[in-house]
C-alpha cells in the first residue's frame, strides 16, 4: 500500500498507477464520466446531476447533434440519438432537463466504439433534452427542446 | 428470471452497427399503481457493458428515465464480419442478462 502511494506521488509513473488504483477500487474515479456515480441519477435537478457526475460549466458546442423529434406525442417513449463530433469522446451522458431525476443514461464509450448513441427515453413534461460530452478530460453540451403532449413519468 | 434480449450487429462499412433490445419493466419507483394507487417499487436496469472480441466497448449507467424494453444503439470501429458482441446488462434486484450476436 504504502509503495502504491509513493508510486502515484511520483508523478511520472503516476498515471499508469493511477489507472491501476481506480482499477483496483482504490481510488474513484472523479473527473471520468464513464462510471458516474449513482447518486448522480438520484440528483433532483440538473446542477445537482451535473455536480454528482463531476461536471462543471459544460461548454456549448456545436459538434454535438441530438436527433429527437420536436414533438413528442408520447412522453414513455421518446426516441433520442446523440452523436458527437469532438474528437476523442469518451462518454455521452443524457439528460431531460424537467424529469423528476434528470439524468438519464451515461455512456462510457472505449474499445473503437464510435461517439453515438441511439435510445429511447422518458419524459415527464416538454423540456430541453441535453447531452453532455466527454472529451480530452472537457466536457461540453448541447441541448433540443423536445415538447410532450402526454407525459411518460406519472400514472 | 429475465426473459431474453435480442442484439444484432451488422457491418456498415469499417464500422459495426449495435442494435439491443432489452425486455425489462424499466419501473422508476415514482409511478403509482392505477387500481391500488400504491406506488410501483423501483425496478431498472442500471448497468449495460457490451464487448467485442473480449474487448471492452461500452460502459453504460441506465436509470428510470430510459423507457420500457430499453433499446439501445452503438456503434463500434474496426471490428470484422463473424466477431463476436456480447452485451451485458445488471438490474437495480441484482438480477442479470446477457446476449451475443455474430456481427454479420
């Protein structure tokens, strides 16, 4: 244990070791979207989820596209794609904006996956439908309003 | 225990297209019964991984907010016609599923 430590402290090796750590479920990873905690799906609102998943001050960015339609007669099924253009994205997380927990779905992409995703989600009311995207250790953002006509959360 | 899923995978040119269809109530915990106006306990899946060739791909956290029967798209780079997807997923009961295509 004590040799890990000053393995990660040494700076160099650190990233591997650190890599290693999370790995071994020593350390959390924090600023990784990939794995968000699950307190994050629990967050009430957008901030709080945003705060959960270690995500501040997302950037707006014109390379994220979200298909989703404009209105949505059936808010328990709404079909949602996003597809990212920054290069080196690691995750897609979405998030409807009004929903009782906003934050959706989180995807960790590695392995060649391409940045896309194609799902269906649930909307309680006509709101934004955001996705924030990991990139080079950077987040970004982009969002569509989407408009409900029967909610899909209540009953 | 869970009934099955259904996955295809087909090469689009050098990238493969991932088609799952989970089957899985996706309850959230908030919606209420309609004749015993007592609430439904949470029921969703909350982790989906999937694979090619061994090599991890995805990593996914799932919530309530992902609709019935999820059905989930990706697509992956590099892979070869006749390699192997498999896709996981985990539900908030500890229960679990699996399913493998052959990508054609």
């Amino acid at each position: 244990m004590n040799a890990l430590r000053r393995n990660v402290l040494k700076g160099a090796a650190g990233a591997g070791t650190v890599a290693m750590a999370v790995a071994a479920g020593l350390l959390k990873p924090t600023q990784a979207l990939a794995g968000v905690p699950r307190s994050a799906f629990e967050a009430k609102n957008v901030g709080d989820a945003l705060k959960n998943m270690s995500v501040s001050a997302p950037a707006d960015s014109k390379d994220i596209t979200i298909k989703a339609p404009d209105i949505a007669e059936n808010g328990a099924v709404v079909p949602v794609e996003v597809t990212s253009g920054i290069p080196g994205t690691t995750a897609i997380a979405i998030l409807a904006e009004k929903n009782a927990t906003p934050l959706v779905a989180d995807f960790g992409l590695m392995g060649g996956a391409e940045a896309y995703i194609s799902t269906r989600i649930k909307m309680g009311q006509t709101s934004l439908v955001r996705a924030v995207v990991m990139a080079g250790g950077k987040a970004y953002t982009a969002a569509k309003e989407v408009k409900v006509t029967i909610g899909g959360c209540g009953g | 225990m869970a009934e099955p899923m259904r996955i295809r995978a087909t090469m689009a040119g050098d990238v493969a297209d991932v088609k799952v269809l989970m089957n899985h109530p996706m309850e959230t915990g908030l919606r209420k019964d309609a004749k015993t106006g007592q609430l439904v306990p949470a029921h969703y899946i909350t982790d989906v991984t999937a694979t090619v060739n061994g090599a991890q791909v995805l990593d996914a956290g799932l919530s309530g907010g992902i609709s019935k029967n999820p059905y989930l798209g990706f697509r992956v780079k590099g892979p070869k016609k006749g390699d192997k997807v498999v896709v996981n997923w985990t539900d908030n009961k500890g229960d679990k599923n699996s399913a493998e295509a052959i990508i054609g």
